[in-house]
C-alpha cells in the first residue's frame, strides 16, 4: 500500500503535534507516524504529564500533612504509591482523547507502525499486523524523542531496578529509594518521593545540583531538599550496581556503599533514532544517538526535519512543541518563527518547585554588564502566608542604568506559572521592557504576582 503526502511526522509528542498542526492548518496533506498504541508520546505517557500528576498529588497530601488542621486526621493513615499513579492515569487518558480530536478536526492522518527511510523521499511503515505501509513526501519531520539511557553493565531487567520510565510501573511503597543522576528528572522525583515518606539517597555526577541555574537559587534547592530529608552526594560516580533479591546495593568509585529497596536510573538519555534507517538517507547521530540540526531544525538533508528531545537540549515539552511549529513555518515558507525560541522558560517541578528566564548572575558578572537586584521573599507575602506556602523567593536582575529587565529566577510556590508575568515584560521593546512597569502597575491582593512589586522596589532602593 502506498500514499502521497506533503509533509509526514514520525513521532506525536509535542514535536510532532506542533510540526503537524501547523502544516495543516495551511492547508497541507500531512500524516503523522506513531508506533506506540496511544497519541501523546513519551511526554503524555512517561514524561512530563504523569510525573507531573503524580508530583501534585503527593504535593497535597504532604501539604495537608503540614497543616494542622488536618495533620491528626491523617496521622496513621496509609498512603501508597500505586494509588497516586492512578491519578496520573486518568490525567493521560484526557490528554490522549483531546490530542486525538486535534488530529481527527485539522485531517491528518494518523498511521500506527514504525517508521523507516527507505530512500530520500519514502518512508516504509511496519503496522502492528506486521503489514508494510509506503509514504512519499516532500518533506519529513522526525520528532521520535529520546529514553532513559542505559550503561551495558546495569542489569535494567532486573525488577528492583528503574529508570524514569519504568517507575511509573511500580507496584508497592518501598521504604527507601537511591536515585543515580541530580539533574531535572532526578531532583523531580526526588522531591516526589519524599513527599510519601521514603528514604531518599540522591547520588549527583557533578560538583552541585543543576549547575545551568543560578547560584543562589541552587543553594537554597540544596538546603530545602536537605530539609525535607534527601541526603545528597556530590561528585560521585558508580562502580558497580549489585541487585538482590531484597534490595539494591550501588558501589560508587569513592568507595561508598549505598543500599536501598530501589534504584532509580536518572543519568542521562539516548535519542530514538536507531530504527529509522538514517544511514539510507545520509544521516549520522551523535554519542547520544540524537541527530544534529541547523536554526531551521533541517538536518544534513534539508528536507528532513528534526525537533524535540531527539535533537537534545533544552528537551522541553514546551520548546519541543514551538520547534516543530516553527520547523513546519520554514517548510511552508522558507522563514523559520524566531520569536517562538527566544528566552524560553525553564520549569523544574521539584518540592518546592524552580521557573527561571534570562541571564544569570554569574553570566552577567562575566560580560561585565553593571546589574542590580530585586528581592522578594516569599514568607512575606501575604498570599504565601494564607497558601502555607512561605518558602521561596522572585529575583530580578536588571540593567542598574536602564533599568532593562535581564533576567528573572523564582523558587517557591506557582514558581512556573509566576515566571509568565515577567516572560511578558521582558518580550517587549524599548522602555516597555523596563522594572518601572512592575513598580507602576497595581496587582491583586493578596496575590503571588504582588511578588514582582515588591521586588522591583527592592531593587530600586539598592541604586
């Protein structure tokens, strides 16, 4: 069987929704790939929306759990992991069903298989029924995302053994959990965890915790997940993971030995390319098996496409759906959406949770830009105070003569939802994008927004 189209998209996470959505809407005959028996991608199925269900519903629970008018209540009462997967659960089937009427309202056709390139301009599709499906098109979007990587030497088959994938599928409360790997998915789950009471050993490759945020903002994530019980090792690295029938024990290089019920793998990932035939068309990948692109998201062959986690960072949801409706604007067009990419937000749903957007302190120091500081803590803001929620803080850095807004870092609560007011600000021009704004305009009270003004004032009183 074989079919003509403009534009296919292997892969329906945020990448290709977006890379497909937007070529419809202009009119195109696209179809869209996927080999898993759901929509949604790793994102919907083991990525973003589960954990971050699963997040918000250990969030409340160790919330109630603080407050004390319902703490005696919930004393002695058993709480366990495979009942809060289920909300998880129910949050991907609504995913699921919505992003399929996208598909099913804008006519894209939706083939089940997986993909592979058998010349420049086809692609063979392996149906579930092992049938073969041909399609011809002008252009290709590969957006097959990325999974958890795997060293040869760790034995993942092994059932006391995990990684963010297969995490989700446990089926009891361990007692204590050690996670190898600081970095977004391992601080996030660490957070998680903890929440249900576990035992956490949170084992970090590198020197600190998230070294691409700003300093001030990973000393007080360091202190806060110390707080809540996360014992934390920096600059280790395994030597050996030894399974057993009861437990897990991880031999680090600096001669440590850590035992736990668990371990979850949280060190690194691998793009999903090997099964699509890039040698066909003349495309290589890197060590991590992701594929290179130019602005445009073309790889070597212009007219195939790549965006999201299989082309490496940010591996954002968010910035992986912008890149493919931008990627689909060159193909349409010739003109790529820059706006779309710049200053993207970055979101990290740790306890308490981390948005930031611009530059950072260290970076301003090093082009010797003359920058200033605003402050806000949370614990005076009367929102927080009601919320129970006071611990954090909204800082700003701007340009001590022009007042410019230069960046934005914020930890505490609604963290990622904070961050949009200055993402707002600061995409304007000229004197728009300016602290005056924050110390001139009236917010709701009491309100978490309210932190902005208090900020802007604060800097201001510095100069």
């Amino acid at each position: 069987m074989k079919a003509q189209y403009d534009i296919v998209v292997i892969g329906s996470g945020p990448g290709g929704e977006g890379a497909a959505m937007q070529a419809a809407k202009a009119g195109k005959k696209v179809a869209l790939v996927e080999r898993f028996v759901q929509l949604g991608g790793g994102c919907t199925h083991w990525g973003t929306i589960p954990s971050k269900a699963l997040r918000e519903a250990l969030q409340k629970l160790a919330d109630f759990r603080r407050d004390p008018l319902f703490n005696k209540t919930l004393h002695g009462i058993p709480f366990h992991y495979p009942d809060f997967l289920r909300t998880a659960e129910r949050v991907i089937d609504e995913q699921v069903n919505m992003r399929t009427g996208f598909y099913e309202r804008n006519q894209v056709d939706i083939i089940k298989g997986t993909a592979r390139f058998v010349s420049r301009g086809t692609l063979v599709v392996t149906r579930p029924d092992r049938t073969e499906y041909e399609l011809e098109a002008d252009y290709f979007v590969i957006a097959t995302g990325s999974r958890p990587y795997h060293p040869d030497d760790v034995d993942f088959h092994h059932t006391r053994i995990r990684d963010s994938d297969t995490i989700l599928q446990l089926d009891e409360t361990p007692r204590s959990l050690t996670i190898y790997g600081a970095g977004i998915i391992g601080c996030e789950y660490a957070s998680i965890f903890r929440n249900l009471g576990i035992k956490i050993n949170l084992i970090n490759t590198r020197e600190k915790l998230l070294a691409f945020l700003d300093d001030e903002i990973i000393d007080a994530l360091g202190y806060f997940l110390r707080e809540q019980g996360i014992l934390i090792r920096h600059s280790e690295r395994y030597l050996k993971v030894e399974p057993t029938e009861g437990e897990v024990i991880l031999h680090l290089e600096s001669g440590k030995i850590i035992k736990s019920d668990y371990l979850l793998w949280a060190n690194g990932r691998t793009g999903n390319t090997e099964d699509l035939g890039l040698d066909t068309v003349g495309l290589t990948v890197n060590q991590r098996r992701q594929l290179e692109v130019n602005g445009n998201f073309q790889t070597e062959q212009p007219h195939i496409y790549a965006v999201g986690d299989v082309i490496g960072p940010p591996a954002l949801a968010s910035a992986a759906y912008d890149q493919g409706r931008s990627a689909a604007r060159h193909m349409i067009t010739g003109s790529a959406v820059p706006s779309l990419l710049h200053r993207i937000p970055q979101a990290i749903y740790t306890s308490p949770e981390i948005s930031s957007i611009g530059a950072m302190e260290r970076e301003l120091t090093e082009q010797k830009v003359p920058y200033e500081v605003g402050h806000s803590q949370f614990k005076n803001l009367a929102r927080a105070q009601i919320a129970g929620q006071t611990a954090g803080m909204l800082k700003i850095l701007f340009h001590r003569e022009t007042l410019e807004i230069l960046g934005i870092h914020c930890f505490g609560y609604q963290a990622s939802e904070i961050i949009h007011i200055g993402q707002a600000i600061m995409s304007q021009q000229g004197n728009l994008n300016n602290l005056n704004y924050f110390v001139n305009t009236t917010f709701n009270y009491p309100t978490m927004a309210e932190a902005y003004r208090v900020a802007a004032l604060n800097g201001l009183n510095r100069l």
